[in-house]
C-alpha cells in the first residue's frame, strides 16, 4: 500500500522584501495508511509549515508531495479545496471556530458546506461532542466554552466528515491531562474503525508516546525519526 502521505525533496521558502526564510528544507518522510506520526522540535524548526504543506494549505517551494494518492502540486485551487474539505480534516492550534454557530454547528460545518442534509450534519456533530464530553454543550458559541472546551469542539469538526487523513496542530495543549487522553483515545478509535491516518504537532512527550513514531525537526530538516516503546514492543 502506498503510504498516505509522501515527500521528497520538499521545501518551502517564504520571501519577504528583505529576506528569505527557508522554513523546510529538502524535508524526505513518509506516513504509512492508519499511522499517527508525531512532529516535535524546538519553535520556528518547520513543524507548522510541514503540517500545512502535508494538508494542502500551502504548497511547497520544491520537491514532491503525494497525499492520499493525489499530486497536490498537479491540483487546481478548486480541486485543492475540495480535496481538503472531502478527505482531510484539520484542528489548528487557535481552534477558528465560527463565532456566530452554535458548538453543534461548528462541528457540523465541513457536513454543510459539503452539501449534507442539515438534520444528518448537526446529529452527526451532536454525536461527535458527546463523545469528547461536550454533549451539554451543543447550543453554547465559542466565547461561552473555555479553550479546553473549544479545542474539543475543533477535533469534533475535524472528525465529522470521516476524513482519511487528519492534521492536527498541538491537539491537547489546551486540554487538562483527563480530556487530553479523551482525545487522543478518540484519535486511536478512529484509526481502528475507519483507518484514519493522524500526522500531529506537540511539545508534550506524553502525546508523543502515543504516536507510532516520532519525528524530530530542527532547522527545517528531519533531525531524528523514533519509535516509543509501546509501538516497538512485538
């Protein structure tokens, strides 16, 4: 099986009017189908930008990206979004939830825009909030939750259109230790029932030691590449 997502070669520079910041480079990883992959590495080593390059929102200076079987280098804007909204989902590190829904609406948004029917889509983002302990939470806006309770609202959106792959940008790092193991509990459910691949950001070892294997940024480069105990043992 190909791996979920590939790249070779990859950078990725910004330009500024004074300088060039060479965010990653000449980064070479593959995530293999249902595997969680944690991103460590001290601030400004390319963690973040690794992240949006692997889920199509911004695209490489150089080098191939594979995900999901798609060339997203060879996609057309439309084709790219689409792409994003079918396949992926994301829970980015300042949630951005949509100040005017409800929590069961911003979790049921990917549905929406998709096209689902409005019952099917907020049902399906009930069921999601309940499973993250949000379930008397449904009809709060995101400046009534706390940032715990919004970041559980942003991973219920990121799981609601059964993506095959999720990125995740420091998923419990606004989480107490209970919720955060809730959440990366759910992660390992989905991996299970529906194969889904989770490639995450985080300064928490803790985290860290849930993943299969760990890879280490520093400088825009891969710097080491582990595996915890638990995945390791036989």
């Amino acid at each position: 099986m190909p791996p979920a997502v590939s790249l070779q070669q990859v950078t990725k520079v910004y330009a500024t009017s004074r300088v060039e910041v060479h965010a990653l480079r000449g980064v070479d990883l593959d995530v293999d189908a249902g595997e969680m992959v944690a991103i460590t590495g001290p601030s400004g080593s390319g963690k973040s930008t690794l992240l949006h390059v692997a889920g199509a929102l911004d695209l490489p200076t150089s080098g191939a990206l594979t995900v999901l079987g798609e060339d997203l280098r060879a996609l057309s804007d439309d084709r790219l979004a689409a792409f994003r909204r079918r396949r992926l989902g994301f829970v980015f590190q300042f949630f951005n939830l949509l100040p005017t829904l409800s929590a069961c609406e911003n979790a049921a948004l990917p549905l929406l825009l998709d096209g689902r029917g409005r019952r099917e889509a907020l049902a399906r983002g009930a069921a999601l909030l309940e499973r993250v302990g949000l379930g008397d939470r449904l009809e709060h806006r995101p400046d009534e939750l706390s940032g715990g309770q919004q970041q559980r609202v942003a991973l219920a959106r990121a799981l609601a259109g059964d993506p095959a792959l999720l990125l995740a940008d420091e998923p419990t790092g606004n989480l107490d230790s209970e919720a955060g193991a809730r959440v990366l509990d759910l992660l390992d459910e989905a991996r299970r029932a529906q194969g889904l691949t989770v490639v995450l950001v985080t300064h928490d070892p803790g985290v860290a030691a849930r993943a299969d294997r760990v890879v280490r940024l520093k400088d825009g480069r891969v710097d080491a590449v582990t595996r915890p105990e638990r995945a390791a043992a036989p």
